[in-house]
C-alpha cells in the first residue's frame, strides 16, 4: 500500500500565516493611531506651556522698562540734588569770603581811625612848613594826571622803584589770579564771566594797576600787558607798540579795559617776556604782577596734567632768558597755595635786575 507524502505548507498553513500577518498589521495599525492621537496632545500642551512662558517673558519685560524708567528718574533726581548742592556750597563759599573781606574792612577801618587823626596833624604840621619854606617866586605844581584814592585815605608807602620814560605793567590774567587757594580757584572757575571779574583777589590785581597808572607823568611812554597762554595789550591792536601820556585818557582807557577783561586759562611767562622783548626801544621799567611760577612754556600742554614743582621751576627758569635787557623787573606778588619756590625766585629776579618786590596785604591798596 502506498504511502501519502506529508506537506507542510499545505492550504491551512497559508491561511493561518495570512490570518496572524493581518493580525500583526491591524494590531500596529491601532497602536500608530494611538502614537498620534497622543503626540497630537503632547503639542498641544507643549504649546499652551509656551504660550503661558511667553506671556511670563512679556510681563518680565514690561516690569523691567518700568524699573529702568523708575531708576533713571532717581538718578536725574539725584544728579540735580548734586548739581544744587554743588551750587549752594560754591554761593556758601563766596559769600564766606565775601563776608571775610568785609569784617577785614572793617576791623582795618576801626584800627586805622587814631592812625589817621595822628596822620592828619602830621600833614597839617609839615604843611605850614612847607608854607613857610615856599616863596611865590617858586610855585610848587604837581605833575600827576591821576588820581588814586584807596579805602580810608590812606598813603601808601610801597618802597617799590617808580618812574621811567617807557614803563611796561604785565599782569597775570589766568585762571589762578581768581583765588589764593586751588579748591577757590576750581569754584570761581566755574562761575559766570561776570562773577569770575568780581573775584577779591582780581578785583586786588586790577586796583594795583590803577594804583600804578596813577604815578605815570605826562610824557611817559606806557603799556599794559595781560598774560596767560598767550600775552598782548589789554588796548585792542596795540601790541608791540608803546602809547604816550598826554592828558591821562589813555590810562583811563587801559585800565578800563582790563577791568572789562575776564582771568582764564594757563600761565605762560614765556611767552608774557617775550612780547615784552619785541617793545622797542625796549622798556626801562617793568612791573610785573602775578601768583607764582608759570604752568607752561612756549606752547600749551597736549592734555591737561598737574605740573610738577620742578617744572614749574624749569619754565620759569627758560622764560628768563626771554627778558629785556637792562630792564629793572619789580614785582607785585599775591602768594598761592601750594607753591612755595615762588617767593623766593622772584624775589631773586627783582634783586638781579635791581628792581624791588612786594607782597601785598589783602587790603592793599
């Protein structure tokens, strides 16, 4: 009897194969859906989270433009109380030595009242033998064309060598000619032109020059000369010439002008003697008003920078060479804080060039 050979992959295998692929499909077929139902929901939450985070930013940001805003305020706020302090404490000061000046006056003026009793009977008795020793036959005139008149009447006994065909007066106009100490010196710096002329220690300097234009005769030949950086005639186009007295209306016109003229920059007595060096015939008798030592040479510094002592020596020393020669220099000094070599080197230009040196007191003239 023959035997029936066994197939495996018979009819009903391939039905079960094709029944379990089927299954396999639909089964990832359901789990693919489920993936993207749930992803759908993931982004939709992941959005709503985003969205809630930006609003978070936004509202962040809006409360820091409000801070800023707030802050730069009190910054404006407090830069304006500083500026206003600043302003207080300079009107403090000004008026401080205002008031100083004043109680000097006064004091000068109250101690000076014997002083100028015993001075009257003095010039009343040297009067009457005065009287007594003029004949009419000898008139005695004055030749004076101004007038000087100090506080309280005073005279003014200075020592200093007057007189001179061709008299030069150099005058300090730079920033320190405002004050006797550097922070004083900051605070009138800042002030209105206006305020800055009014200063006691330049108000001092301008007196002297009219104190000084009121020993020139008739006949002289003057000039007035202001420095800082650069030097020139306070008379506008007059530089490098020199203006003859006639009736005294050109001094008043001089020194009308410096009184119009504002301190201001550095100092350069290079530059001042030089000028000076250009006049000819040159000058037989200068007068020379300032602080102290010079701040710069020929030309300006590059950027501004404390100046050492022995710099300031240094341009001192070069603008000596500058001079006139022959020419007597007295000088009229109004000491400076901080600068202790200038007493001593000016005196010593005075002493060689055989001219005189003072120091003047605050109330002088």
């Amino acid at each position: 009897m023959a035997r029936r050979q066994f197939n495996v992959f018979n009819l009903s295998f391939l039905d079960v194969m094709a029944c379990g692929l089927g299954a396999v499909v639909l089964f990832f077929m359901v789990i693919n859906a489920q993936v993207s139902v749930r992803a759908s929901k993931a982004n939709v939450e992941l959005q709503a989270e985003t969205n809630r985070l930006e609003e978070e930013v936004l509202d962040g940001r809006k409360k820091m433009v409000r801070v800023r805003t707030v802050l730069d305020s009190d910054r404006r706020k407090k830069l304006s109380a500083e500026e206003e302090q600043a302003r207080l404490e300079e009107t403090l000061a000004m008026l401080r030595e205002q008031l100083s000046e004043l109680d000097n006056r006064s004091l000068a003026r109250v101690d000076s009242v014997e002083d100028l009793q015993a001075d009257i009977e003095r010039l009343e008795k040297a009067k009457e033998r005065l009287a007594s020793q003029t004949t009419p036959e000898t008139p005695q005139t004055g030749r004076r064309i101004r007038s000087f008149v100090g506080d309280g009447n005073r005279q003014y006994l200075t020592g200093m060598k007057m007189g001179g065909n061709r008299v030069l007066i150099l005058v300090d106009a730079s920033n320190s000619m405002l004050a006797r100490t550097y922070v004083n010196v900051i605070r009138f710096r800042n002030m209105p032109e206006a305020r800055r002329r009014r200063a006691p220690k330049w108000l001092q300097t301008v007196r002297t020059v009219d104190w000084l234009t009121a020993q020139i005769v008739p006949g002289t030949r003057f000039q007035i000369y202001t420095f800082n950086e650069t030097a020139e005639s306070v008379v506008a186009g007059t530089t490098g010439r020199w203006l003859e007295v006639t009736d005294g209306s050109e001094l008043t016109r001089a020194v009308d002008a410096l009184k119009a003229l504002t301190p201001e920059k550095g100092t350069s007595l290079y530059n001042a003697f030089r000028t000076a060096s250009l006049l000819d015939p040159p000058p037989d008798n200068i007068y020379l008003l300032t602080d102290g030592l010079p701040t710069q040479g020929k030309s300006a510094p590059s950027k501004v920078e404390k100046v050492r002592p022995d710099k300031r020596r240094d341009y001192f020393e070069r603008a000596l060479r500058e001079l006139p020669k022959r020419s007597p220099i007295n000088v009229v000094l109004y000491p400076m804080d901080g600068d202790p070599q200038a007493p001593g080197l000016l005196w010593g230009l005075a002493l060689s060039t055989r001219g005189s040196f003072l120091t003047p007191s605050r109330d002088w003239p």
